[in-house]
C-alpha cells in the first residue's frame, strides 16, 4: 500500500483491553479513580486529556509498568493485573526513541528479538518485514544519525511491531516532532495501524491529533473518564462543559447571558465556526431556528487561512467565532476590532449541557 493511500479498515472484533474498575493511587494522589474501560480489538483508540489527568498512568498500567492499586485489567479476556510487562502480549512507544546510536537500523529493529534468542536468519527477515510495514525498506542499512526525526519515530515504531504484539501502546510518540512532520506522521501511523490490523491504544494532550486519527476517543479529566465517543460525536455533542471546552474551542452560554440570547436558562455550549458574523443593521428578530446577540468585537486575530473573533455580548458573557477568509485580507478582518457586529447560528447548534 503506498503512503498516500489510506488501508481499508477491517471490522473491529472483541475487547482487546479491559480496564475494570482501576484505581491508582500515589501516596495520598488519585492519580485515576474507578476507570472503567473496553477497547476493541483492532481499534484506533486515544487517551486524550490535559497533564496530570491520569491518561499515561492507565496507559502505564496496561503495559505493566505500573500496577494498579484497585481494580483488574484484561487483555484479550485475560486477568494480566499481576503479571510482568515481558509477561503481556503488548509492546511500548515512547516519546523518547532510544535507538542505539551505535548499531544499523536493521539491528535496533531485531535488538528484542536477538535478546528473546530468535535464530539470526529469522531475526533478519521479521527486521525487514517491520521495516517495510513502516515504509523503511532499503534504510536497514544506516545508522540513526543518518535519519529524519520522522523516519527515526518509524523506526520505533518498526521495534515494537516486530515483536508482532496483539496491543501497542503509544505514549505520546510524536510529541517531538515540528508540526509539519507531526501532522505527517499522524497519516503514516493511522495508515500503518489500517494496515497491520494491530490494537493501537495512543496517548495524546493534543486534541487535534486524537480527532485527527482515532477511531474512538477516552477524554480524561483529574483521574477520570469523562466521555469516550467517535471523534464527531465528541465533537459536536460534548458530555461535559469539560469536554466542550478541551475538545476544540466551544462557547459557554450560562445565566444571564443564556436568558438573554436564548430565552432560556441552563447552560449551553456553541461551537465558533458554527456563528456567522453579520452587519449590525441585519434585523434583530431571528429567522426560523436561528438564534441571534448583538455585540462589540473585542479582539480579532487573523490565522492565514480563517480569523478568528472575540465578541462582547451586552449580557456579560463573551462568544468566538471562527470564520474562514475565502475573501479577505488580515487588513480587512483587523479593521472589524472595535466595531459592532451581529451573530447568528442555528438552534440545532445550541446543545445544553449537564450541570
């Protein structure tokens, strides 16, 4: 399959990974609390939330790395909970490559398999299958200081795909990466995921990367799970206002400013690329299923290809809204600071959240 080309993807099967009921705890910190959690085998799954949410620490204790204070963990149907991370059908990539600067990229893919004995000729050719599954093929050869940032993460990659593992776990593998390589090497990994057929379990802080790979997304929040969804429906129908403001930039409507816009009192979320910016004299009575405020924009900030806006409501609270600049230039969209501008969205946009 060339790189270019997304792999179909298979039917997902059974649960993979189970997590029930774990709980970790370091001294006196919750680091995860009661995690309850099922991946299916053969799923893009994404641990995403902010530092110190627990995402790594769950990710820790399905490799056996870290054991779980309460609670069992399952792979494939299997109680691993006291078993050793050798002992578990499950390989690792880290941040940090850790190749051997020393060796050829042909030995640091075969190094496990060389430590777990596996005969030289065998060794050799599983290397070089790894290495075409990444897209290496022919590099076997080089050292790493021969290699791009990108290639050396496929490397890694290729390391632990070697051991033919029923579950890889990813922690936060492209964080070193520039962001035109990142976002390069998210396509590479999604495609050679589709690929392999492997349980991909990816921890990530960055939101667009989850949204941008997954099959289905775990956010984290202070130890918890707060929501696992498909990324549009985590997206476009957050559980939480957590979830709405870390997944994306979302709008909170709440009080005053909810009974003043919406004629309603709760509090709701409304994403910024779904307002419209219009002239202040458009009438002020809605249409059909559309909700309108009038207000002063505040700050502009123009992002090449859209610009985003801050606008100060009359009721206290302040709305994004994102637009794409199909037309305009950053003199035009900076000359709207200051002035007063009308919003307008659908109502089936305004989704109430729970208190």
């Amino acid at each position: 399959m060339s790189p270019g080309k997304a792999a179909e993807r298979r039917p997902l099967g059974g649960p993979a990974v189970t997590l029930v009921g774990v709980t970790k705890r370091f001294g006196d910190v919750d680091a995860v609390v009661g995690v309850d959690l099922e991946i299916r085998d053969g799923e893009f799954f994404s641990m995403l939330g902010p530092s110190g949410s627990g995402k790594t620490t769950c990710l820790r204790i399905i490799a056996g790395f870290e054991a779980p204070t309460e609670g069992r963990v399952l792979l494939h149907g299997d109680d691993v909970t006291d078993r050793a991370p050798y002992e578990r059908d499950v390989n690792t990539v880290f941040q940090d490559y850790a190749l051997f600067p020393h060796m050829s990229i042909l030995d640091n893919v075969a190094y496990g398999l060389m430590v777990e004995k596996v005969a030289k000729a065998q060794r050799r050719r599983r290397a070089e299958d790894a290495l075409r599954m990444v897209r290496l093929e022919g590099f076997g050869g080089r050292r790493p200081s021969q290699l791009s940032g990108g290639q050396r993460q496929r490397v890694a990659l290729a390391r632990a795909l070697v051991k033919r593992p029923k579950v890889l776990l990813l922690d936060e593998p492209l964080g070193a990466l520039d962001l035109k390589l990142r976002e390069q090497m998210q396509r590479e990994l999604k495609a050679i995921q589709a690929e392999v057929g492997i349980t991909f379990v990816f921890v990530t802080h960055d939101q667009q990367e989850a949204l941008t790979m997954s099959d289905r997304i775990a956010v984290f929040n202070e130890g918890q799970i707060v929501q696992v969804a498909p990324p549009a429906e985590l997206y476009e129908h957050p559980a939480t206002a957590f979830v709405a403001g870390f997944v994306g930039t979302s709008n909170l409507l709440e009080g005053e400013a909810a009974r003043a816009v919406l004629g309603r009192e709760g509090r709701f979320t409304v994403r910024p690329e779904k307002i419209r910016l219009l002239d202040p004299d458009t009438p002020r009575a809605p249409g059909p299923g559309e909700c309108t405020a009038t207000g002063l924009v505040v700050d502009v900030a123009y992002l090449g290809s859209e610009t985003r806006y801050v606008v100060a409501l009359g009721a206290g609270a302040e709305l994004v809204v994102m637009q794409q600049n199909l037309t305009t230039s950053s003199t035009d969209v900076l000359a709207a600071r200051g002035r007063t501008v009308r919003l307008a969205w659908g109502e089936e946009h305004t989704l109430l959240l729970p208190e």
